[in-house]
C-alpha cells in the first residue's frame, strides 16, 4: 500500500498522534451498544480511549488524572444515549473529559495560579540550574507540565487539545464550545506564557 | 509591525495558518528587528520542544479499574458473563448437572483453603489495599480498627489505613519495591491512606500517604512515567518525579528538601516544582523557597 498525499505538505504543520482510533464506524456503533447497556461494547471503548483521555487529563492535573478519566468513563456510560453520532466519539469523549475536568478545578477549591503569580518564585529557583543539566535528567518537559499546570483552565485545555493532542481548531472549537478565532486566541496567549516561563530553558 | 504581532504571526506560522502576505511580513521583520530575533528564535526552540513532548502511558490496572467502577465487575467476570449472554445450544443444557457438581466441589475446595489459610500464621496474599514491604529497623503499625503489632526486620503487608510509627530513637525503612523506599525518622508518623497493588504486574500502582508528624524520606528511583506515590501534610499535597526528597512536617508547616530529581507540590490556590538542590519551607501563609547550599539566595513567597 503507497501512500497517498493530498494537497501541500508543511514541514513542521503536520504531525502524527497515535493516540485517537481512526475506524469512526466501530465507534458509533460501539456507542450504540454502551447505550443499550451492553458492558462489552464499554469494556471495548474504554480499551480504545483510555490512554487518549488519560494524556488529556494528566496534563491538565497530574495528581488527580486518574480519578478524571474514571469519572469521565463514567458520565459517558451514563449520557451514552445523548451521543447523536453528529460529531466523532473522540470528540464526544473529549467534550465529557473537558467538562469532568473544568467542574473538578472548580469544585475542589484548589483552582491553579496564574503563571504570572509566581514566575519570580520559580525563576528563583531555576536561575541556577544549567539548561543542559535540566535536559540531560529530562526534566525540560517536567518544566513545561508545570507551566501548563499554572495556565488559566482555558488557555491550558487549548493549548493540550491542540499542541499535545492534535486537534483541528474547528475540533477545539467544537469540544470547549468557542469559535474557532477564540481558540486561536487562546492558543497564542497559552503559548507566550509558557515560553517566558520556559525561557531559562530555551538557550 | 509590533514584535508582539511577529511573535503570534510566527506561533500561527507553525500551524500553517497564516496567508503568505502576513509570512512575507514576518519574514521582512525578522530580517530587520534585531530586538526580537532573539524571542523569536526562542518560540522556533519551544515550539521544537513541544513537538518531542512523550505520550503518556496508562497506568497498571487502570482500565480494570475504570469497568470496576463503571460496571460494578472486573474484566475477567466481564468477559464471562460476555459468554454466557452468547446464544448457547444443547451443549450448556446438557453440561448443567456436570456444572453444579464442579460448583459444589469449588466451593468446597475454596472453603478448605479459606480455612486453611486463616489457620496458616505467616500466610499473606496481596490484594488491591495491601502491600507486602520489606522492614529495615523496627516499627508499630496501627489498623484502622486500632490493632497494633510490632514489626522488625522483616516483610510484612501494609494495608490501606494502618499508621506507622518507628520504635525507638532509631528510623525505620520501608522498602515497598526495589525502586521505592519510605524512612519514617524517628518521631514520624505516616498513615497510608490509599494503595493499590496490581496483581498482574506486581507493581504498585497508587500509595498515599498522610505525613501526620516528624520527618519521612522517600526514595523513589523513577521506572515509569507517573509516580505512584502521593505524601499529604496539612499544607500541600507532594508528588514526586522519580527523585529523592524529604518531608518534615507539623501541623503549621511543612519543609521540603529534594535532593535529586523533582517534586511537584500542590497546594490550594497554586502548584508548583522544586527542583533537586532546592527546598521550600510551607505554611498556610506562605512559601519560602532556598537553594540547599546556603540561604544567600533564600526568598519569601507570601500568598
């Protein structure tokens, strides 16, 4: 099998994630069954996008990750008949993810702050460790984890849904319910803050 | 063109999303502006580093654990009952009498070792909330239904709700694998408040602990990508990062030292990292942050 181009590819514009199923059709009628309450057909969904919501909610909280993808298993179980098969079940999941995720922050009193808020504070303590030692014990991307951890919930969902997942805008828009120009905007603002936090690591 | 626009042009630039007169724009400011060319530089190489961020892997035993909750069953008694619901014929009806006699004998041969491991003293086997660990020194652990025994020298489960304490001046070291060790100092006490052992693996998958008092030092030799463990103070709650750190904590503070690697610290209102070489001292007011080779550099973070 060769493979087939279409339209202009970009260097740097088009990247590959392995972490969304691609056969929509088994989806949808995996869906249908979870609404008819058929546990194996769950058992099959769960197997399928465990580790693409389990990235997402690391992401956006690490220490509460695993109790995010439960409960987000968990309300798509219960609401599997709201599924209207208009958009893709990953969407769909996202969307249940997204919202499991924004009501967490907002209910555990425990919202995270504002990069800005504490940037002196962590430059402090990174002025002295060289970049290439950082690098070397892997910690380049523990520093980014922690800087998308103390971005506003948006700004955070955007730049994962986009940056670390591969979502189209239009997906984006679609799943956190914005326009398209939002999440761009977004995306944009989630991207300064984070290299000036990064920036002791990017010489 | 503002530099602030060449910035954003250039982040939507790596998304091909901008018309080729907007990157003839950016490209005549990047020629021109000697200002920026350092920031944009810079969003090239962030931009690189984003795109080698790893995907994560799935913990042991999520899954299992995701139908437990949903579904009220493990994926063994799922796949069973997959089984059973498939149109069977005359072979099922014909077996049934067979199956009610091995019923009968399995639940007879269950009882027997269920009786013959109860009587069994030095019999332990693991379950989801219990831990075999291994004992360096002595110490006292206390059920939740407060039965204490002494422990030293030797393996022994730890479950889910029991509290440590170490005998004596001496600490004790609590070796749950290879790559992870807890030493209770002396005056310390730890409750376990969660855990989770796969079976499968016979990896531990979550260990939560509360650092009630004293001082614990946790080891941790980073073998996957997310920690297991989790220690709560009544300031924050500390995850480490495959590191070395320790905790002393009371009921108005908590002091952090981390000595390799790094812990993440997550507290109300912010989270934070405190890298190896570096501390923090935390209270409910504020968070004093210093570098472990002196306090020249020492500098208070008030909330």
């Amino acid at each position: 099998m060769f493979p087939i181009f279409l339209g202009v590819t970009i260097p740097g514009a088009v990247r590959s994630y392995h972490l969304e199923p691609v056969s929509n059709n088994l989806d949808v009628e995996l869906m249908t069954k979870v609404a008819n309450g058929d546990g194996e057909a769950f058992a099959e969904l769960v197997k399928r996008y465990t580790r693409m919501l389990y990235n997402v909610a690391y992401r956006y909280n690490a220490s509460a990750a695993e109790d995010l993808v439960q409960e987000t298993f968990l309300r798509a179980y219960q609401h599997a008949k709201t599924f209207s098969g208009r958009s893709k079940v990953s969407s769909w999941l996202y969307r249940v993810c997204v919202n499991v995720c924004l009501t967490y922050q907002s209910r555990s009193g425990n919202p995270t702050a504002d990069i800005d808020d504490v940037n002196e504070a962590e430059l402090l303590v990174r002025d002295d460790e060289r970049p290439d030692v950082m690098a070397q014990r892997g910690e380049t991307f523990r520093a980014l984890e922690d800087g998308l951890r103390a971005l506003p919930s948006q700004q955070r969902m955007v730049f994962i849904l986009r940056e670390l997942q591969g979502l189209s805008y239009g997906e984006i828009a679609d799943v956190l319910g914005m326009n398209e120009q939002a999440a761009r905007t977004n995306l944009c603002r989630a991207k300064r803050r984070l290299q000036v936090w990064l920036d002791p690591l990017l010489v | 063109m503002e530099c602030s626009e060449a910035l954003d042009l250039l982040y939507e630039s790596f998304d091909a999303q901008i018309t080729p007169a907007q990157q003839a724009l950016l490209n005549g400011h990047r020629r021109t502006c000697f200002a920026c060319a350092g920031t944009l530089a810079k969003a090239q190489r962030f931009q690189d580093l984003i795109h080698r961020v790893p995907q994560l892997s799935v913990p042991r035993g999520l899954e299992a654990r995701i139908l437990e909750r949903v579904l009220h069953k493990s994926p063994e008694r799922l796949a069973r009952q997959a089984t059973v619901l498939r149109p069977q014929f005359s072979w099922r009806d014909a077996l049934r009498p067979a199956y009610a006699l091995g019923g009968v004998m399995a639940a007879g041969l269950a009882v027997f070792f269920i009786a013959h491991n109860i009587l069994s003293a030095n019999f332990h086997r693991p379950s989801d909330e219990t831990i075999t660990a291994s004992i360096q020194g002595a110490l006292q652990a206390t059920a939740a239904n407060n039965q204490s025994r002494d422990v030293a020298e030797t393996d022994t489960p730890i479950s889910t709700g029991e509290v440590l304490r170490p005998e004596g001046a001496q600490a004790a070291i609590v070796a749950i694998t290879p790559h992870l060790a807890l030493t209770l100092q002396s005056g310390s006490e730890v409750q376990v408040s969660r855990l989770h052992y796969d079976q499968a693996s016979g990896a531990a998958d979550a260990i939560f602990l509360k650092l009630r008092r004293g001082t614990l030092r946790i080891n941790e030799i980073l073998h996957r990508d997310v920690s297991p463990v989790h220690v709560a103070t009544a300031q924050a709650t500390f995850v480490p990062t495959g590191t070395t750190f320790s905790l002393t904590a009371s009921q108005d503070a908590t002091d952090l030292t981390v000595t390799a690697g790094s812990v993440a610290v997550h507290m109300p209102g912010r989270t934070f990292s405190v890298v190896a070489g570096h501390g923090a001292f935390i209270t409910q007011d504020a968070v004093i942050r210093q570098t472990l080779a002196g306090n020249k550099h020492a500098k208070a973070h008030i909330k």
